[in-house]
C-alpha cells in the first residue's frame, strides 16, 4: 500500500493501518519515517497474508490528521494507492 496525506502530512508518516482477511488475526502496521541512525524506513506497507486468502475483509485506515477510511472486500496480490478522504 502506498499514501498520499491531503489533511495529514503527504507522506502519511504515522498512519495506522488494520487488515482483517477471513478465519485470520487482525494485522497492524504503522507508517513510520525511520529507525535508526541514516536509516529510512520503505513507504509502502506489507501485509503477508499466505496463499489460502483471496479477498481481504476490511482495510481500515487512521491518519494521522485523526481521520478515518476504510476498504471493504479488497482482493489480495496488488499494490494499493489510498489518498486521505477529505
């Protein structure tokens, strides 16, 4: 998944991302900038999921502004591009 902030910062540093596949435990990832010293964190978040899911149950975003989004029956294998709602 990648962002793009409009009321947060573009980047989306500090967005909360929850995904909610079938039968599985929530995942939680959070954008973040960097973790060490000279070191920069990738952008685009991971959900390893495993091959027996096919269609993810919910993507729920929490920006950093406060706002909220969420994605509701996303097919698994591809690279999300979500833009803060306004």
């Amino acid at each position: 998944m990648r962002w793009k902030g409009t009321a947060s910062n573009r980047d989306a540093i500090g967005a909360r991302v929850t995904v909610v596949a079938a039968d599985e435990k929530p995942l939680l990832r959070e954008l973040r900038a960097g973790g060490q010293f000279l070191g920069q964190n990738e952008s685009v978040l991971h959900f390893g999921l495993g091959s027996g899911v096919n269609i993810i149950e919910s993507v729920h975003v929490e920006w950093p502004s406060g706002a909220e989004q969420t994605l509701i029956n996303v097919e698994t294998n591809q690279l999300l591009d979500i833009t803060e709602a306004n």
